[in-house]
C-alpha cells in the first residue's frame, strides 16, 4: 500500500522550493469527482480557510480539493492556484446553467515554517497551481517535499508522510492518511532513537534498525508549528459521519508527538469520503449499530494510518533550513 492515494479517485501533488533561501511548499489533495468533506481542528493557533462550509449544517456537502502549505497565513495564498486549477476545468460547485458557472470547494490549512526561508519566500497561488499540475495516483512522494519542504517536528525535520490500510468493511474499505509533519512535540524518544508510534509498523514498512542509544539533538526548532494532514476513505460517510474519522485521525497524531495539540500548534486534520462503498444503512436500532459499527471500525483505521504516516513523514525527512533530520542523529535506522 502506498498511502493517501490507494483510495481510488484521490490524487497528491507537491510543489516546493528548498535552497537558495527557501525550504518551504504546498501538497494538494485532488478529488475531481468531488468527496464529502469534513474537518477537525485542535491546538491554539490555527491557520485555515474554508473549514466552517464543511460543518454538518452548512449547504456544501463535497469539497473538489484541499491544500495544505507552508508559510502560515500567507501561505493560505497558495489554495487560490488550486481554485484556480480547477475553475479552469469546471470542477466546482454548480452556481450556473453553463458549465464554468461553478465555485471550486477548496478548504485549506497552513503550518508555520517561516524561520526555515528567508523572510518574504512563501508559497503563494502559484505554488498550488503547480501542485495541481503534478498531482497523480500512483507513489506518494514523502519527506521534504510540498507541506512539508520547511516542517519540523520538535527538534528534528518534519516531512510529508503517508500510509494507509484496508478495513474489513462493505467488502474492503481502503482508509488512508497524508500528514504534513511540523508539531512543536517531540516524535521520538530521545533516550533510545524510536519514534514514539514505531509500534504501529505494519509489515516492517519503516524499513528501520531502530536504534538504542541516547542522540545529541539542539533545542525544538520552534514553538510555533502546526500539523495539518488529510484522511480519506471510498465509503459513502455523511458531513457529520466523515468529521469522526477526522477526529480519530488526530489520536494517532497523539500517538506519535508528545505533547501533541498545544497552545502553539494548529492542528487540523481533514477527512474525505468518495463514496465509492455503501456502509449498512441506518434503518432501525439493529441497522443503527452496524453502521456505528462499521465506522467505529474505520475510525480506528483512521488513528492507525495517521500514526503511520507521521513516523513516514519523520523517517522521510531530510535536514533543510538549518533543521536536522532523524537520519543525520541515528543514521544506523536506515
């Protein structure tokens, strides 16, 4: 399995810039035939767009893409590229009888990552027209790449990582997980080197000699930070059934940064359902807890594919901007 993208109908692209000043990008999640899209955000600084139209009550129920950028609030520029993108080839909500009448449903988060660039280098909408460019079906790209060019993760690079697993539910639903890894907690236990959801390896994927020995690493990087990822699965979820696979995503980025969701990050983590495999339908306190617990099933797959994904994502990373990588300090892992 290669993560985000063994859900069918899902794409990624990264664009990103690293040297010469820079080491910051964008990752964009491609639906085109649109997914019901939920979001949820924990932490004290947040940096979004578009997250409250994915509230159950709210009109829109399928959003066509979500970016996620560096840069902070500035970076928030780079989802006008991917609305852009997407106007250009009538992907959007409907607003019109002519085929361009549409609105693209972008929601967006950013991290922080400005100290990795010189001051004024920050994606912008180009960025996420280019990560639309690039955006395919096949092998995620992972480490400093897109989202994750400039992310740290405590004292270490952070990255783009992904991973997903398939759920024994309405005859296999795939649930898969992108997280662009730049917490203000640590992921590893620096008394050993073993990043702190190794536990959740699955058919030796981390390709790790986990050392154990104590790494000499400098402080945190910073304390502003944020990781911002997606989750996504090719069941058909309501708004409100989706938002729960958001919020059990983020336990598994409890799982792997300690402390995780402080005043100092944003955290936010989108969901997507394609809508490809029926769950038992409600109908009937029987049928009710079947369907609850068909997707208690793929909430818990949800927290594991997140976990997953953040140790990619730290593994992944290579040093930028003046941060070192979890293979610079034990380079025996590999």
């Amino acid at each position: 399995m290669s993560g985000l993208t063994d859900v069918p109908g899902v794409l990624v692209g990264h664009h990103e810039r690293v040297g010469d000043g820079w080491a910051s990008g964008t990752t964009v999640v491609l639906v085109p035939d649109g997914a019901t899209g939920a979001v949820d955000q924990r932490g004290g600084a947040p940096g979004t767009r578009e997250t409250n139209l994915l509230e159950p009550e709210n009109l829109v129920q399928r959003v066509n893409a979500v970016c996620l950028s560096g840069g902070s609030a500035y970076g928030l520029a780079a989802a006008d590229g991917v609305v852009r993108w997407l106007g250009e080839r009538n992907l959007g909500f409907p607003v019109g009888a002519a085929p361009h009448e549409v609105v693209p449903i972008v929601p967006a988060a950013v991290l922080f990552d400005l100290p990795r660039s010189e001051w004024g280098n920050r994606p912008d909408a180009s960025f996420g027209y280019a990560a639309c460019e690039a955006a395919a079906s096949g092998a995620v790209t992972q480490g400093t790449v897109g989202a994750g060019a400039g992310a740290a993760v405590g004292s270490l690079k952070g990255g783009i990582g992904t991973a997903s697993e398939v759920v024994g539910v309405a005859g296999g639903v795939t649930v898969g997980a992108l997280a662009a890894v730049n917490a203000a907690g640590q992921a590893v236990d620096f008394a050993t080197g073993r990043p702190f959801a190794a536990d959740h390896e699955v058919d030796g994927e981390f390709g790790a000699r986990w050392p154990d020995r104590p790494g000499s690493v400098p402080p945190a990087a910073t304390d502003l930070n944020t990781t911002i990822g997606v989750v996504a699965c090719d069941a058909k979820l309501s708004k409100a059934e989706a938002r729960r696979l958001a919020v059990a995503a983020q336990d598994g980025l409890a799982r792997a940064v300690r402390p995780a969701h402080t005043m100092f990050d944003g955290d936010t983590v989108f969901a997507l359902a394609t809508g490809a495999r029926e769950l038992p339908a409600a109908a009937g306190s029987f049928a009710d807890a079947q369907r609850a617990g068909a997707l208690d099933m793929l909430c818990s797959a949800a927290a594991r594919v997140f976990a997953r994904a953040m140790v990619h994502g730290l593994l992944a990373a290579t040093a930028a901007g003046g941060v070192v990588a979890y293979r610079d300090v034990w380079p025996e892992a590999y």
